[in-house]
C-alpha cells in the first residue's frame, strides 16, 4: 500500500506569494493531521481532520493559514500571502483510529525569500 | 497543560555503545506513550508504544517502560549502530483532545 504522499516536495517562492500544500492520505485513514517543523519550535500541530470534517485548527498561526479536506483523499494547506517565517517543513499524516499512531509523509519544505 | 520533556541532543556515541535518551511528561490522566524516529529527509515513523503503566515497547532493539510513578517513558538500546543516527521524539498521545505531543526530539549520531 501507498503511504502519505505529499506534494512538492520542495518549494521556493517569493515573499508574498501564495503557496498551496497537498496530501493524499492512506486509502482507509478518516484522520488527518497537517504539522510544522522548524528548528526553533520543533513539531508543531496545525490542524486535524476527521472524516473530512476539521476538528481542531487551534494550531493555525494566524489567518493567512487556511486547510481544506474535500474529500477522503485529498487534502490541502494554503498560506496566502507567505512570508519568510512561514520556511519550515509542512507534515501530514493519517490515522485510522484514534491510538496516536501516525503514518507521516514525507515533507514538504518550503522556503519563503 | 500538557507537555513532554525530552535530554538534549545531540547525543554522539561509538557503534555498539549503550543508548538511554530521557523522556518525562506531563499529563492530566494516562496517555499512551510513543516514540518516533525520523531519519535524515524522511518524515516520522513509529518507533515503540507502550498504552498503560508498567508495559514495555520494544522494536529493532528499542525499549521504553512506561513508569507512571515518575511519568517517564526512557529509550533505550543496548548496541547502537550507525544506521541508528536520526532524531528520536517521545510524544505522549493525548486521548482527550485528539493530540500527540511532540518533545523536541534528540538527535543521535553513531560513530564507526
């Protein structure tokens, strides 16, 4: 089976810009959970869904964040407008229950100039 | 509120050497208790587990107890090798809210 599979992988954008992140889960997984990693503040979690429905976006930074999940397969955290800060690597990971145990992607770093 | 204290990194040892990498917590109630690795560009896997006092995880040489007297869960593993060189997290899952919550993770590095 697939795993998490994210999409891109790397991106580079402008200040300003909008950036689009993209996360297929495993086929199966009803919960999905967008981290943040940086080296200043670690493992950040940013939102979570379950059953496509979001259940706590109390991670959000602020409101130029916003996650959408319009189906069981798809899901995507866009930053608009971006800014240097937002440099981290975004995460995203799925579950089947409600163990703690998380199947992450592998990444998406993104760099804001 | 809840949160997870895990040692400093980087922790540098020579292959074979004995690993203890510190975790406590702090939690309303009994959280299960994980540890994931993530190696160099990769994401995070799952690691071990341990779901109520006293048990023990254990996987490809790791083991962490579950003390609930001293909310610690410590990793350990008798003989590192180098393909063991990652950053380990601890991470309390925290039913109530849905949540697992990340130490800062230590970075192990293994020499030759």
């Amino acid at each position: 089976d697939a795993g998490v599979i994210q999409s891109p992988r790397h991106e580079v954008t402008e200040m300003g810009q909008e950036v689009t992140l993209r996360c297929k889960p495993i086929s199966g997984h009803d919960y999905l959970f967008w981290y943040r990693q940086t080296m200043m503040r670690g493992l950040e979690l940013l939102i979570y869904f379950n059953n496509n429905v979001p259940i706590d976006d109390s991670g959000m930074p602020e409101d130029r964040f916003s996650a959408k999940m319009p189906n069981a397969s798809f899901s995507t955290l866009k930053i608009q407008p971006s800014e240097p800060r937002d440099s981290a690597v975004y995460f995203c990971a799925s579950t089947f229950d409600s163990t703690g145990e998380l199947f992450f992607g592998e990444g998406s770093r993104l760099t804001v100039l | 509120g809840n949160s997870v204290t895990q040692m400093e990194g980087p922790v540098t040892l020579s292959e074979e050497a004995f690993l203890t990498i510190n975790c406590t917590y702090t939690a309303t109630g009994y959280p299960s208790l994980f540890w994931y690795v993530q190696y160099p560009g990769e994401g995070l896997q799952l690691l071990l587990k341990a779901t109520k006092a006293d048990d023990k995880g254990s996987n490809k040489g790791f083991e962490a107890t579950y003390r609930k007297e001293t909310t610690s869960f410590h990793l350990e593993k008798g003989s590192v090798q180098v393909s063991d060189s990652a950053v380990y997290f601890c991470a309390p899952w925290m039913d109530s809210s849905y949540k697992l919550i990340f130490g800062s993770g230590t970075r192990l590095l293994v020499r030759p």
